[in-house]
C-alpha cells in the first residue's frame, strides 16, 4: 500500500483498499484520498466515508465530516 500511496494512482489505490480486509489498508487510503480533489469528485467522498467506516476509525471520520463542514460553510 505504502508504494500505491508513493505512486498517487488514486484509481489503484481505491482498488486495492476495497479488497483488503485490513483496518490500517483502510484508514491509510481514507487518509491518501482526503489529500485529492474530494470536494468536487463525489466518488472520492463516498469512498473516504466507506474506508473510515470500515477501517473502524470514528475519529478520523468525525474529523473529516468538520471539513466537509467547513468547505460547505466556507463556499456560502
């Protein structure tokens, strides 16, 4: 996963997160994807949520709905 984080191919790292059954796999590509354009590709959105959720990592989701937030907030 470390070398996919290195190489910034989103598509892979996507792929290979969805068929790992690792919490660390999960929350490292929740943690890669939020670096990219989330706000405007929808598909990012739901994956970041989705690797969280599996990844059991609460917190960290918890923080990245207060961006979602902030970006809502900040745009209005």
């Amino acid at each position: 996963m470390k070398c996919l984080l290195k190489s910034g191919d989103t598509d892979k790292i996507i792929f290979f997160a969805g068929v790992s059954r690792q919490k660390e796999i999960y929350v490292m590509a929740g943690n890669y994807l939020q670096t990219e354009d989330w706000k405007s590709k929808p598909e990012l959105l739901k994956s970041i949520i989705s690797f969280y959720t599996k990844g059991k990592a609460p917190h960290l989701l918890a923080n990245f709905y207060v961006s979602c937030a902030q970006v809502s907030v900040s745009t209005f």
